[in-house]
C-alpha cells in the first residue's frame, strides 16, 4: 500500500505476464517486462512512468541492466 501505483501495477503485470510466457531465464523475463509495458499504456501510463516503474523494480545487475533497456526501446516508440 506505501509503494506508488505505477510500481505495483507493472510488478502485477510482469508476474501475470508468466502465466502467457514460460520459460526460464532473462528472455521469459523481457517477455513479461514488455507484457507489463503493453498492459500500462493500454490503461492509461505514459512511457516515462513505465520506464520509472521498471526501473525501480529491478537491480542493477547485468541482467536487469539489459531487461531495463530492452523495455526502454521498445516502450519509448510507443507513440
């Protein structure tokens, strides 16, 4: 409840993404992460409170760098 709203609904979205894409590792991951990204702006966020969302739900890691910047490419285009 003290997280804000973009950051709760893009992990509710991500982690309904699996329930469509299986699978095990970054890819499985990228998938739900664009999932999520598609769902927010459907309903309404912009591209700069997704981006933020992700952001903010990941490490930085390697991996979580690459799955930042993959949603980032594809979600800045999305108008």
């Amino acid at each position: 409840k003290t997280m804000p709203k973009p950051l709760i609904d893009f992990i509710k979205f991500h982690e309904l993404g699996h329930y469509f894409y299986k699978g095990e590792g970054n890819e499985s991951e990228k998938k739900c992460d664009l999932f999520a990204g598609a769902v927010m702006l459907s309903i309404g966020y912009n591209p700069s409170q997704i981006a933020w969302a992700q952001k903010s739900s990941l490490s930085e890691h390697k991996e979580a760098r690459e799955r930042k910047q993959h949603v980032y490419s594809h979600i800045q285009n999305a108008f």
